[in-house]
C-alpha cells in the first residue's frame, strides 16, 4: 500500500485511477475497456442484490434465505434502527450472499463467502447519497487496490488466516471505496480499510456444517456496517494511526496462530455450537455423515 500511496501521490492519481493503468498496462487494453470489464461485474452484482431482495432464495440446506428480502421489507417500513444507508447496506449484502449460498451467480469480492459486503455499501450509497454508476465503478478500483495488497502480503482464504481475510478485508475494500467515493485521499481511502480490518482482526472461520450459510450471510450483513462505520470515522478526520501494511502483517500474524478449527474446518466456534450440531444432524444422513458429524 505505501508504493501505490506514493505512485498515487507522484502522479496526482487517485487509487483507483492508479489500479485502472495497471490493469492498462497488464492487460493491453484501452480505459474504455479496461472500464467496461468493471462495469460487468458491477452490472452482476446488481444482478444479484435484485435476486435477493425480491426473489424466493433459499440455500439447498434450507438453512438461509429470504433473510435480504426481510431486512428490505424491514427498511422500507421506516422503523429500522440503523438509519437509511446502512439499513439499505445490510439488506443489500445478506441478499447478494444468499444468492451465493444458493448457488446464484455473484462476484467473489474477494471471495464468494464475502461477496454481499462491497456491493452492499456501494449500492446503498448510489441509492441514498446519489452517486453515479462512473462513481460506482472507480469505487470498486478502489477496492480493487485494497485487495490487490491484502492477497500479495497476505492471503484471501478463510482456510488460511480466518473470515478476517476474507469478511475482514472485504469491509477494508469496501471501506476505502466509499471513502474515495465520497472524495477522500487515497491516504484517507487506506486509512478506512486500515481502520475496518483493525475492528475484524481475529475474525474466526467457522462455517456451521462446512457451507458457506451460517454465520458467514449476516457477517456479510454486519461487515458492510462496519465499513460504512470506518468510512465515517476517516471522513470525520479520525486517523487510523498505523499503515495498513503493518495492519496487514498483523492480520498474517494473528490468522497464522488460529488454530485449525477455526480456520474453515466447521469443527469450533459456531459451528461447535449445539444448536448448529442439531442443524448439521438433520442436513446430512448416512452412517459416514454421522459418524463425521460425531468426531
């Protein structure tokens, strides 16, 4: 992050204008095109937040769906708690990763398991602060900076380092977008991402039954607050006080002590709960399945 801060500065670019002439450069292409591939996975994850928010979703393992198209109903009903953008982010991100568990086409930003978080705050944000779809799209370059140093420093595997590589740092995408959006630096931008990956350091893995269901769709939910939250906090002129690389090497060195039930295997955390044991016991039959469930 400190290299593109200082290309960023050098130039007089911002951090997505700094991601669209890489990918220039990387791939050969023009700025319109390089642009419209954006756009496509803009246009997807409308796609799927419209599934989720009107659609009759539902995960094959009947343990979530319709939970986006509640919180929707919830929001348009006036009487939620959270107020207009984040009631419309979370309703947005438990959509769109409902739409993952059952099996519907998202974009894995940065992964499938956190894939409601980004299009939940830059959806929300187009439709109560009225940003444009150009707007929309740099946000996501934004993002695209992020999660360019997280996977190069680090990883993006719950496997590897926990839900804070994958739900962490998708609240940090999504963090420095908004802040760009709304006309932040691109330091102002890394210090979001810093600050929304502090809050989700430590993050455990632990995917009741091993689907990507439960908790992992309202982490999606409260992951999307929590980045409208660190935006708020750089934009009100909060530092974040440490560099987001150091911040990056710290979620290494914390993801890399977890132990292995926390880190995707769905054998601790809430998936170890009892409740979520009972759940597990009617989703799967046959001895081999018990006796695994058992152990």
């Amino acid at each position: 992050m400190a290299e593109l801060l200082a290309l960023a500065g050098n130039e007089g670019l911002s951090l997505a204008e700094t991601v669209i002439r890489y990918q220039m450069e990387a791939e050969g292409k023009t700025r319109d095109e390089v642009r419209a591939k954006m756009a496509g996975r803009l246009k997807i994850m409308r796609s799927a937040a419209q599934k989720g928010l009107t659609g009759d979703v539902r995960s094959q393992s009947g343990l979530v769906g319709g939970g986006g198209k509640l919180l929707e109903e919830w929001r348009r009903s006036g009487r939620g708690l959270s107020g207009t953008v984040t009631g419309r982010a979370i309703a947005i991100a438990t959509a769109v990763a409902e739409v993952n568990a059952a099996m519907g086409r998202i974009v894995a930003a940065p992964t499938a398991g956190s894939c409601g978080i980004i299009p939940g705050v830059l959806l929300s944000l187009e439709a109560e602060k009225g940003f444009s779809e150009e707007q929309l799209i740099d946000g996501l370059f934004t993002a695209a900076a992020v999660g360019m140093v997280a996977a190069k420093q680090a990883s993006l595997s719950g496997a590897a380092l926990g839900c804070q590589a994958e739900c962490g740092v998708a609240a940090a995408m999504a963090a420095a977008a908004a802040v760009e959006m709304a006309g932040g630096s691109p330091e102002q931008a890394a210090g979001a991402a810093g600050v929304a990956l502090q809050g989700l350091m430590g993050l455990v893995c632990d995917p009741v039954g091993g689907l990507v269901e439960l908790p992992c769709v309202l982490r999606n939910a409260t992951g999307a607050a929590h980045a409208l939250a660190a935006a708020d906090i750089i934009l009100a002129g909060v530092p974040c006080y440490l560099p987001f690389d150091e911040v990056i090497a710290a979620m290494v060195e914390v993801g890399s002590s977890l132990p292995a039930s926390l880190r995707e295997t769905g054998t601790g955390g809430i998936a170890a709960c009892p409740t979520a044991r009972r759940l597990v016991a009617h989703l799967f039959s046959g001895e081999k399945d018990r006796q695994r469930i058992k152990n």
